[in-house]
C-alpha cells in the first residue's frame, strides 16, 4: 500500500499548514494573547482586567482599577517585552490602558 503525501507530515507541521491555509493567525493569536496576559501578570491583575483585545499591533487594555492602571502605565515597556517574548514573536508595538 502507498503512502499518501499528507501522511508523511508531522502532525505540528499540518496544523501550521491548515492554520496559515485558512488564514487563522489573528484568531488564535487573540486567545493566545489572552492567556499570556494572564499568566504573565498575575491572578491580582487578572482580577481588575475587563477587556483584552489584540488590534494592528496595539493591545487596548480595560483595568477596572484607575490605580492599578497609573501603576501599570510606568512599566508599559516591559510589559510588551514580557508579552512578545512569551508569544514567541513580535506582535504588540504599543500597550494602550483604559
């Protein structure tokens, strides 16, 4: 018996391949972006976080919390380093807090 072209694929590389096929990048970097967020900041910050959302580049942040949002602004920086490491590529340019 023959074996198929897809057969041959790695399981990893035909989920890349469907993924980048259908265009499903910006999805799943959404959710990524989610649970990167909340692992990296913490419970505490997990808390006061309303609304994450992943935008052209920027991620728009809504805090429930005015003072943890003043807090946070001081470290913006590092909070996209932190991010983008984590995600393994360069997808936050700039951190917006609401």
């Amino acid at each position: 018996m023959r074996k198929r072209k897809n057969e041959e694929m790695k399981l990893g590389d035909l989920l890349k391949s469907f993924v980048d096929e259908n265009k499903l990048d910006k999805g799943l970097d959404q959710v990524k972006v989610k649970d990167v967020w909340e692992q990296q900041m913490g419970p505490a910050i997990k808390k006061y976080t309303t609304s994450l959302k992943l935008k052209n580049g920027i991620l728009y942040v809504e805090l429930s919390s005015s003072v943890l949002r003043e807090e946070l602004s001081y470290g913006k920086e590092k909070i996209i380093k932190i991010l983008n490491e984590e995600m393994g590529k360069q997808l936050i340019n700039k951190l917006i807090l609401r």
